[in-house]
C-alpha cells in the first residue's frame, strides 16, 4: 500500500513504522467512529465534540514526550503511538457514555444478534462512504506517484498545500456531517418544507464560507503555507499548488451537503455515483 504513495525507501520505512502501530490500534478508530455516530444520532453531539477535542489534546502532549530524546525517543512509532493511545482514551470514554443509562441508545452484551434487513440498509449506504473516503486515499496515492516525477521538494510541497486546505474543508465536512442526522430525522418523519430549508440553508452556508476560504487562497496561499511550513521552496511551489486548487472551493460545499443528503435518505447508488464520478471517473484520469 505505501508503494503506491512512493517509491523512495526512506520514506517508506518510516511510513512503514507509522503505519503498523497505527494499524494494530485501528479497532480503537474504527469503533470510537461507531460510538460518536450512535451518539450524534440519539441527539447527543455535545459529548463527542468535547472527546475528540479532549483527543487532541492528549495527542498533542503525548507526541513530544513519546518522540524526542529528552522523554521516551521513540521517533516516528513515539507519534504512532501517542496517536493510538489518545483514541483508545477517547473510544473508551465514548463507550462509558453509551453505558449510561441516561442515552437513548441502550447498550447491553445480551442483546447483540445479526438483523439481516439492518445490515443490508447500512451497507447499501455504507458503501457510498466508503468510496468516498477510500478513493481519495487512491487518487491522491497515484497523484504522489506522479508528482515524485518533479522531485521530493515538489511531492512535500503539495502534502502541505493539501493540509492547508483540509484546514478549510473540515469545516464544509463537519457541517455536512451535523446535516446529515438532522435531514434523516425529517426525512423519516415526512417533513419536507423543514428537510427543504436545512438544505437550502447547509448548502448556502457551505458555499459562502468556501467562497470566502477560496479568495483567501488566491491572494494570500503563501500566508496559508506559512502556518505549516518556513521553508522558502516549499511555499514558493505550495502557494501555486494551492491557489489552483481555491477555483474548485466554492462547490464543495455543494457536493458534501448532497452526497450528506443522499445517505439521510438512503439513496445509496446516488451516494455512490457522486463519490465515484469526483474522485474515480474524472479525476484521476485527467491527472
């Protein structure tokens, strides 16, 4: 797999070291995403809000002390751990909370069986998202295959420009996500002049903020670049990677509400045509 995002051998050891203590604590990935939904879902999104920031803080103390020679000096698997340590504590405070009695999901052990109908509905529209959140994880192992081709300053410069866009885009990506249980509820309950208004509202929002985000990276990418880098070369080819990348911003806002929309109300070839056609049928073959 890290073949596909470079051929360098030092970079794919260290992304080799990184990658197999992040694997070996994915069930902690996986089913702190699973408890944060089934609380979003039941209403509560105070909670999980406060345990992903909580996440980040553990994460952001513990990669010093687990990296560098003056605590533990793990390097690479020190970040790799700190990572894994915070989501367990984050996944295990998610699951006290579902065991609270005061939830409306109520989890108890002796009431697990498979419901057949249940898992079809989740994967019909399960595998929407999947591709969504896959294909990027491709297209952009390809995009480094090629980039490696204009040298290692070039490939790292549009990894930071990609950065300081995700700054902007999880924005866009966090109000889809609180859309989505939102639109389900009043779908599922036949209002439509109120899902109609969440939508119109969702979309506007998104689209004048990445507007906005999108201006912002025409005239000033370097300032952007600058928060996560100082090397001269590196903002020099990363504002250009970035300021082509804002004349996209302004529909993306438009793209995460609807693809958001379509899983609210179960519409999973839909789901899975718009994630397809963005990350699969076009783009890749046009990089």
């Amino acid at each position: 797999m890290i073949g596909l995002f470079t051929d360098d051998i030092a970079v794919m050891d260290y992304a080799y070291s990184y990658m197999r203590i992040l694997t070996m604590g994915a069930v902690f990935t996986i089913f702190k995403q699973v408890c944060t939904f089934l609380l979003r879902s039941s209403g509560d999104v105070q909670f999980p809000m406060k345990t992903v920031l909580f996440e980040i803080a553990v994460n952001t103390i513990l990669n010093p002390i687990l990296m560098f020679d003056f605590g533990l000096g793990l390097k690479i698997q020190g970040a790799a751990l700190a990572t894994v340590i915070a989501q367990g504590i984050s996944a295990t405070l998610l699951f006290v909370r579902l065991l609270n009695h005061k939830t409306i999901i109520r989890w108890k052990f002796g009431n697990f069986k498979m419901d057949l109908e249940s898992v079809k509905e989740i994967w019909n529209v399960g595998i929407a998202v999947l591709i969504r959140n896959g294909l990027p994880s491709l297209s952009y192992g390809l995009f480094a295959k090629s980039a490696g081709l204009f040298g290692t300053d070039f490939v790292a410069a549009s990894g930071i420009a990609r950065r300081g866009q995700h700054m902007a885009n999880f924005v866009v990506i966090g109000m889809a996500q609180g859309y989505q249980p939102f639109a389900a509820f009043n779908y599922g309950a036949k209002n439509k002049e109120r899902h109609l208004e969440a939508l119109k509202k969702s979309i506007s929002f998104t689209t004048i903020y990445s507007s906005i985000m999108a201006i912002i990276f025409l005239l000033v990418p370097q300032g952007v670049i600058y928060i996560i880098t100082q090397d001269a070369t590196l903002i020099e080819t990363g504002k250009h990677i970035l300021r082509a990348n804002a004349y996209g911003m302004p529909v993306i806002g438009i793209y995460q509400i609807l693809a958001g929309n379509f899983q609210a109300m179960g519409k999973g070839k839909l789901s899975f045509l718009s994630s397809v056609l963005r990350q699969g049928i076009i783009y890749c073959p046009l990089m």
